[in-house]
C-alpha cells in the first residue's frame, strides 16, 4: 500500500545513511521503478531527499532532517488517520496494523466512525476492484472485454486514472487506446480484466495525443414525473433536485453525461415520467418509444 510504503521509506532512511534503489524494491516486493516514484512524490512533498550514482551510491536523506509531528497541525494530524482508517473499505488490504502505528506515533485514539460495505460485490467483483485499484495506482495499462448497454462485445486496451463511485455504481474512468479518448467503463460490465506491464504517463498523454483531460461534458435534463412514484423520485434523486409543480408533480432537474444508459433510465420510469428539456433528449425518447411500439406490431 502506497502510503504505508512512503512512511516506511521515510523511517528507513532515518535510520541509515544511504539504501538502494534495489533494496527498497527487495523490501517492499515492488519494482525499482515504483521506488522511484515513490521518491518522486516524497521528493514532491518536501522531503528532503537525494540519490548519488556509482558504487556506495543510493538514496539517502539530508542530514539535518528530522520527522517532526510537531510540524503538523492537529487537524492534519486527524486527517492523516481519517485517510488510513477508509483505505481498507475499499478492498481487501488490512491496514489496522498501519492505523494503529500512526495513531500511536501522533499519540491519538481513533473513532470508527465511518462503515463502508462493498460485501455485494462478492469475490469476483472484489477482486476486480483491486486489480483496477492497483493498475490506477502503478499508472499501467490495462486490458478487459468490455459490453456496451447494448450487449455488444469490445475488447478494450485502455488507460485508467480513477475509479469513480456514481448512482450505485462503480465506473473506471480511462483513456480508451481504440477509441482515442476518454472513456467511462461500468465496471460489472468488464470481463476478463488484465494488468499488462506497460506504464503510462498521463500528462505526456494529454499533451502528445491531444487529450482533453475533463471528463466528458454533462447535459441537463428536465423530467416531470409523476407523485404516483414519489417513492422512487426520492430514492433516486437529492432533495435539492426536486422541486413540485402546480399540478402537484416532480420537476427534476438531472446532470448526467449522455450515452445510451441514460435513455433507458429514463423509458425506465415509464408512463409516470416525461421529459421537459432538452428537445433534443425528448426527441431521442420519442423514437425510442416508436420502435417499441414498432415491435408489438401496433
């Protein structure tokens, strides 16, 4: 785990003059290549650290340096904790052992205030989620067969950057090689999920391929649905998108980025919803709906 291995990097290094590259991948079982990152990222937070070629070369910390938790205030000292405590909700990985550590070095008792149960995944899922945690996290390419809302089969080579939590559901956000790019991927939809061992650099990426790095732009969509079904408008959207009309009904007002996921939501709701805005999404319903008809041969 990432931030249990930069404070052991750090302690180690407080405690000897100078260690390789090498024996830090040995120690931590990851590769020299990741150990230069991990000093890249120290580096970036102010430690300060060096690295010296040759023999009885390695890396090695200034000597004045001292990890001082004085330095930190009280808030980032919680903050600290706070972020070790929701690691292991994610995933597998026990960190107890890292939260208990830290809590004692700052001298603090911890809350478990916080309970997040991924149990529905089930162990397949589960382990999906790891393998796209650790493909994000060591910045390498990924492979999986991927079905569209349609239940058309792609293979897919992509780029992940983020794993994003959205109405229920997990997605990867990645940059797609074939489509060239970016792309949201809903995880229950990938099958046989591959880590290759070839790395990527996002920045190079949005520079040399041209990339914007936002994410796709959302649309704003207007629905009025029906009081019949205040049950699932509440359910299903923030209080702060719903507003009742004079007939009594629910204007909601919903983001989203359009893809073919959304129009089936919407023709989910049925007769007890309509959209108001945009015409375009409401003309796009509409010929959905007339092929439905289509099909029952009215």
């Amino acid at each position: 785990m990432r931030i249990d291995r930069l404070f052991q990097i750090v302690y180690i290094l407080l405690g000897k003059k100078s260690v390789t590259a090498k024996m830090l991948s040995e120690r931590f079982e990851v590769s020299q290549r990741t150990i230069y990152r991990d000093i890249d990222i120290l580096s970036q937070c102010g430690v300060p650290l060096y690295t010296t070629k040759g023999r009885g070369g390695g890396i090695a910390l200034l000597e004045n340096f001292v990890l001082d938790k004085s330095t930190m205030t009280e808030q980032e000292q919680n903050q600290i904790l706070v972020a070790l405590q929701s690691l292991p909700k994610g995933g597998k990985e026990n960190v107890k052992h890292t939260l208990e550590k830290y809590s004692s070095f700052f001298q603090k008792s911890y809350e478990n205030w916080i309970q997040v149960d991924f149990s529905q995944w089930g162990k397949e899922r589960e382990a999906i989620f790891e393998i796209l945690k650790k493909a994000i996290i060591e910045k390498k390419v990924i492979s999986f067969i991927y079905y569209n809302s349609n239940g058309e089969k792609t293979k897919r080579k992509v780029e992940p950057y983020q794993l994003w939590f959205k109405s229920r559901n997990w997605y990867v956000k990645a940059y797609c090689r074939e489509k060239k790019d970016l792309r949201v991927f809903k995880v229950s939809r990938i099958r046989e999920l591959e880590v290759t061992e070839e790395y990527f650099d996002i920045e190079w990426q949005c520079k040399e391929k041209n990339v914007n790095c936002e994410m796709p732009k959302t649309i704003t969509i207007l629905l009025e649905i029906d009081n019949r079904v205040a049950y699932r408008v509440y359910d299903e959207f923030a209080i702060e998108q719903i507003h009742k009309n004079e007939k009594g009904n629910f204007d909601v007002e919903w983001s989203c980025i359009e893809n073919d996921w959304v129009y089936d939501y919407i023709l989910s709701w049925g007769e007890y919803a309509v959209v108001k805005e945009p015409l375009f999404v409401k003309e796009k319903v509409q010929y959905k709906i007339k092929n439905m008809i289509k099909k029952y041969n009215i």
